[in-house]
C-alpha cells in the first residue's frame, strides 16, 4: 500500500491564502504536490463548519484553519474532536504567545492582513503615477490625479508629490512657464483638484542661485535671475487666477507642513462630492 498525504480543508473567516501558504510549504517537506486542498473562505456560522466537519470526516481529510473570530474558533475545535477529525490551527498559538508577551488584546478581527496589502500596493502606485506625471510630462495624468500641483520651478512640487504619494493620494504636477501655455485640462479640471504653490522671489532666487552652484553653473544665469523670477511669478500668479484653485505659499515652509494643507484641501473636497 502507498502512503499518501491526506486532504485538507482549509477554513479561514477571511480568504484563506495564509493557511494555504503554510499549508502547501508543510506538504512540501513530503514530495506531496498532488496533495487535495479545498479552501473554504470567508466563514461566518457555525452550521458552515459542521458541514465541513462532516465532509472531512466521510472523506477522511485534515482541517487547516486561520479563524480570528474566537467563538467560530472554538467551536471548529470542539465540534472536530467530537468528530475525531484532526485539525490544526495555524494562527491561534501565535496570537496566544503575543498576547501573553504584550498583554495586549488581539482585534479579532478578519481580513487586516489583506488590508494592510492593499494599503501597500496603493502606495506603491501612487508612487508610480507621481513618477510618471511628474513635471508635467503627460497632460493625461491631470485627469487621472486626485491632486494636481502648479507652480514655477523649485516650489517643491515633485518632493510633495511623492510625499503624498506615499499617503496614497495620485499626484500629478505642471510647471508654470510664461513660454509654455499650461495644458487646457487644468482649466477643465474638477473644482479644487488644482492647488497652486507660490513662493516669495527672494528666497526662490537664493534657492535657484544654490541649484545652478549644485550643478556647477554661475549664478547669474537667466534661471536665476531676480528679473525673470518677478516675471515667472507673475505669470503663475496670473494662471492661478484664471484657474480660480486654492494657492499655499510654500515660503520657508518644511514639505510636511505644506502637504498637511493639502490634505486638507484634499479631504474637504472628497467628502463634499
């Protein structure tokens, strides 16, 4: 007779993926690929487990189970020994341990792994879109943005673009150049997707001044020229206008403290649509 591995039920108030992971990772100390796995997700009453519990029983299968609702854990364990099915649970132990180690309660609350991933991926997306529609380099991301950033040249439109991005918000950014017509989706853009950032001219002149010495060119070129800064300015001011969008001035300003304001466009804008 060949030994085999029996089959496992696998019940999860969640989606099951962890106790599957452990599952396969444990049959694969046994060469056992073909192993049967059935997974049951999402459980929510107890009349659930009974049948399962029944069905490994007829079929002679394991039940694996990640159950953080304590009363559906506790009767899954009950009701299988009462049974004579085997059943392992994959996370109560460990939950058991940092509890006594922490003396903090658990949630006991289904799916948080899962939301914590997608928190994750939303960031790493926001991240990629701020790449992608930074400095104005696709018009088409003023559409698809939850903020759009306008303002000349070192008003610290890039850094608070991936600042908020990591907070999960889609930015795109346009700069303001008086050769450049801004891109008429600006002007057809949703009400208070828009933010404007301004700047005093002196301070933009010393911070210009110290990029063009970073990058080993004088001082006095045009980009830093406290005429054409003057200009720069009122050109967007002028653009700002026309667009009719809040404007934050950024003027010794630390990035959080800017970004905290337009957070606060933000929400006060999402939660009136």
């Amino acid at each position: 007779m060949t030994n085999h591995l029996p089959g496992i039920y696998i019940l999860s108030d969640s989606i099951g993926e962890t106790a599957e992971m452990v599952v396969r990772a444990a049959a694969s100390q046994f060469n056992s690929g073909d192993m049967e796995i059935k997974r049951v997700p999402n459980i929510s009453d107890t009349q659930t487990i009974d049948e399962i519990i029944n069905q490994a029983r007829v079929n002679k299968f394991m039940i694996a189970y990640t159950l953080v609702i304590e009363e559906l854990a506790v009767h899954l364990k009950k009701a299988a020994e009462n049974s004579e099915v085997i059943c392992v649970d994959i996370l109560g132990p460990l939950v058991s341990a940092l509890r006594s180690v922490s003396k903090i309660e658990p949630k006991r609350e289904p799916g948080l792994l899962r939301k914590v991933d997608e928190m994750y991926y939303k960031r790493i997306e926001a991240v990629e879109f701020a790449v992608r529609y930074d400095d104005g380099k696709d018009p088409r991301g003023i559409n698809l943005a939850d903020i759009v950033l306008v303002g000349v040249s070192r008003t610290s439109k890039t850094p608070l673009s991936m600042y908020l991005a990591h907070k999960r918000i889609k930015v795109a950014n346009v700069p303001l150049v008086p050769e450049v017509p801004p891109p008429d989706a600006l002007f057809k853009a949703e009400k208070g997707k828009v933010i404007g950032l301004t700047i005093k001219p002196d301070l933009l002149n010393h911070i210009r001044t110290e990029r063009l010495m970073t990058l080993g060119l004088k001082g006095q070129a045009n980009y830093a020229n406290y005429e054409r800064i003057l200009e720069e300015l009122e050109y967007s001011d002028e653009i700002m206008k026309r667009l009719g969008c809040p404007v934050i001035d950024v003027t010794n300003k630390a990035v959080e403290e800017t970004a905290s304001k337009i957070m606060e466009i933000y929400y006060r804008r999402i939660s009136n649509v």
